[in-house]
C-alpha cells in the first residue's frame, strides 16, 4: 500500500442501536476500539417505521457525554407525521446533535415493501432535509445515494433528480449504499458530477462478517455481489477465522484501490464490530492516538 496518498482520508463509522444488554456491550467496545482512530463522525442508524427511535436518541446522547466522537443521527419520516419527526430534531438539536442523516427510511416491512408517505408526514427525503435547514441552519445535513440506482428508482434519470433534489434542499454531503465494484462507483460519480451536483459523494464500504447474511442484504436492498466475491468466502461457512481475513483483504483492497483513484472520505458500515474498520484503517495509516490528559 505503499503508493497511498500521503495525506490520510477521512474516515466514519456506523453503528445501530442495541436491542439487549450484550449488544450494548458489544457496541461500546466497537467504540472503544475505533474511538482513538478519530473519525470525522459516526452514524447510528434508526429502524423502518422509527422502530429504534428511543435507543438511537439514548446511543447518540452516550456518546455525546462519554466521549469525543461527533454523532451524527439518522433519521427517516416513515410512518410519523411532520411534527413527531421534527420534535425529534429538536431534542437532538437541544442535547448539541448537529449531524443528521437524513432519510426517506425504509417500509415497516422492511426493504422490498411499498413506501407510502404518512398522511400528515413528510413526502421525501428532500421534504425532510429542507425542514431541517429552515428550522436549523447550523445542522449539516448528509444523504444517502445509490450507485446501483435506488431499488424502487425507474432509472438513473429519476435517481440522480432525487438526489439533485436533497442536494438543493441543503444536503452537504451524501454516502452510498455500500456496493464491491468499485467501476460502479466511479460510473455513478462521473453521472452524479455531469448533473451538476458536487457534494462530496462518499463511498460506504461494507467490510463482509457474513458472506450469506451480505449477500441477501444486497440483494433486498438492489446492490449486486460479483461472482468473484462469492468465490472468495466459498467453503468457509464454517471456519469464521479465515473468513475474518478473507474479508479484511478484500475491503482493503477496495479502499485501496479506490484511495489510490483519489477517493479521500470512507464510510464504513461496521455491523458494531470493530475489528474489520479498524484492520482497514490501519491499512489506510490511521494510527490509535489516545487522549492527552490535562496538565
């Protein structure tokens, strides 16, 4: 990796909210480990329909007091009406939030389902992002975009006048949804510049835990997995020692190669597990750099 730009990326770290005691356990030590790589901000994810909106507030507000890291929440606008969604701005706004993901969010029944905006709700996700611009000027706002064209998107055409549509309501940023051919990112970038849109369009990278468990994920969620890809993880169903570096090889070598084509921000979807992201970073020549204390 040595013909890596001098100059290091700037990397994020996702994270979804806990359901039981031992994934809150799991997450925080997820945090612990990334923490002292100083990401420019990590994400925690919000469930179809709001389903984790308490635990997602509780997990942003956690971080914000224990640790150094900048938040940034998702959040959609299924299934809830205008003011329920902005009076869960407001309380990030209030606890010092100023990153939100914004999102027209999945179906309650999950990717695959019809979207059907609430009645007293907002319509789309640029709706939602010019809400939050108007009421607060000083939340950065990031989206989502999709290399593969969104699942329910008739065509790229349509796609891009989505995303030039949050781009105009303020969005300053977009991540893709992760994809592993990096030729399609840079197709979908060369379209998303030639449309006149110039934020930067960060690349989600998902490094593999679950080859099966990735694959159908993927697949709901209209991204392609290269035959290639499977031929990798074959056979190792059973022997998750050496699917751990089989997956850290491959995403190193994705971000590598996209690093090397002058990408200079990754987004990393780390499932709450820190050991891939932080193999990867390393990789990247981020080094743990542990808090200076006070003289």
């Amino acid at each position: 990796m040595s013909d890596l730009p001098q100059q290091l990326p700037a990397i994020s770290f996702e994270f979804f909210p806990p359901k039981t005691e031992e994934m809150e356990r799991n997450l925080w030590q997820a945090i612990s480990r990334l923490a002292p790589l100083h990401p420019s901000f990590v994400s925690v994810t919000y469930g179809a329909g709001g389903s984790t909106r308490e635990r997602t507030h509780a997990t942003i507000a956690r971080i914000l007091k224990e640790t150094d890291l900048t938040p940034a929440a998702h959040l959609t606008c299924v299934d809830a009406p205008c003011a329920d969604v902005d009076d869960v701005v407001a309380r990030y706004h209030d606890i010092g939030v100023r990153h939100i993901v914004a999102l027209r969010g999945d179906p309650t029944t999950g990717l695959g389902g019809t979207y059907t905006p609430h009645p007293q709700g907002y319509r789309s996700s640029a709706d939602l992002v010019a809400s939050i611009k108007r009421r607060y000027p000083d939340i950065d706002v990031t989206v989502s975009a999709y290399p593969e064209k969104h699942p329910e998107s008739t065509g790229f055409d349509a796609d891009l006048d989505i995303l030039k549509a949050k781009v105009d309501a303020g969005a300053t940023r977009a991540i893709t949804q992760f994809f592993f051919d990096n030729d399609l990112y840079f197709r979908y970038l060369d379209r998303v510049r030639a449309r006149g849109i110039n934020i930067p369009i960060v690349p989600g990278i998902l490094p593999v835990q679950n080859f099966k468990q990735a694959a159908g994920f993927a697949a709901r969620a209209g991204a392609s997995v290269p035959d290639w890809l499977a031929k990798q993880f074959e056979g190792l169903d059973d022997d998750p020692d050496t699917r751990k570096l089989v997956a850290a090889t491959v995403a190193a070598g994705q971000v590598h190669k996209l690093a090397k084509h002058g990408v200079s921000n990754f987004h990393f979807y780390t499932m709450n597990r820190a050991d891939l992201a932080f193999a990867i970073s390393h990789l990247l020549g981020f080094r743990p750099i542990a808090k200076q204390k006070a003289a």
